[in-house]
C-alpha cells in the first residue's frame, strides 16, 4: 500500500515506537536513576518485553507512544484522515497486544506502569506519577 507519510514523518512515528532507548525512555531512566531506583532495561524472558523492569519491587514500566498505542482521549492519538481503517486495525492490535501483556505480567506477579510520551513533558508530575507507582504496594494504595 502506499504510504501517506513522507519519508520524514514516517521515519518520527517508525522511531517512537520501533526503536529501544527512545527519548522519553532515556528521560524515565534518568529520573529513575535521580531518585535512586536501580533497574534492568527490555527484558526479553518478560511478557511484552517491558521496556524498564525494577526487579527489587517486582514492578515494570512501559514507555508508550500515544499513537502506537493508542492513548484514549489524547490528541497525539488521532488517526490520520486517510487510511483510517488501516490504523484503526492495526493500533488495535497493539492495544489488544499490550492488554495480554499486562494480563500475563500480573499473572506473574509483575505490576505494570504505562507511561505516556505525552507525560514527558512535565517532569515534576511524572515523578510523582513514578514515585507513587513504586511505592504503592508499601503503602496499601491501589486507587491510582
Ligand atoms: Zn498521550
């Protein structure tokens, strides 16, 4: 089929979510590493292949890119015009994909945290949002 991207916008949706160590990946790495959490990276023998894993606290993070996978309600998840159909399928997939993983992983014991490329923007709340997530468990709290 044809592609309605040119060459350069489809090389920026392939990256973001192709591609391991993406930008906002390195950005959730490195506030991690600012708040002292030690973590492994795209552990393959997980399901999903999460892209952060913090083995001590038995949790994962996903960083994900709105489009590809279909952040509900965000505008970086609007279909193109054209092609609808074909997106539509195929971001589906993703979500049913990501849905299993996230199923299989706390079948295992693992709980996962989605982070959004859109949160990247504001570090101040995506620490918070990583903060709570990490510590939930400790506290009793469940209702993020
Ligand atoms: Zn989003």
């Amino acid at each position: 089929m044809t592609d309605i991207f040119d060459k350069k916008k489809r090389s920026e949706i392939m990256s973001s979510v192709k591609s391991k160590d993406t930008q906002p990946e390195l950005i959730v790495r490195r506030i991690l590493r600012s708040m002292g959490y030690g973590y492994r990276l795209h552990r393959k023998d997980l399901p999903g292949t999460p892209d952060i894993v913090l083995t001590k606290y038995k949790k994962v993070i996903f960083v994900h890119g709105c489009f590809w996978h279909g952040h509900e309600g965000c505008s970086r998840a609007k279909l193109p015009q054209t092609n609808r159909k074909f997106w539509q399928e195929k971001i589906e997939k993703n979500i049913l994909r990501d849905q299993k993983a996230f199923q299989d992983l706390r079948s295992l014991g693992w709980t996962s945290l989605i982070i959004w490329t859109c949160e990247i923007r504001d570090e101040e709340k995506l620490k918070e949002k990583i903060t709570n997530f990490l510590l939930e468990d400790r506290i009793g709290r469940n209702d993020y």
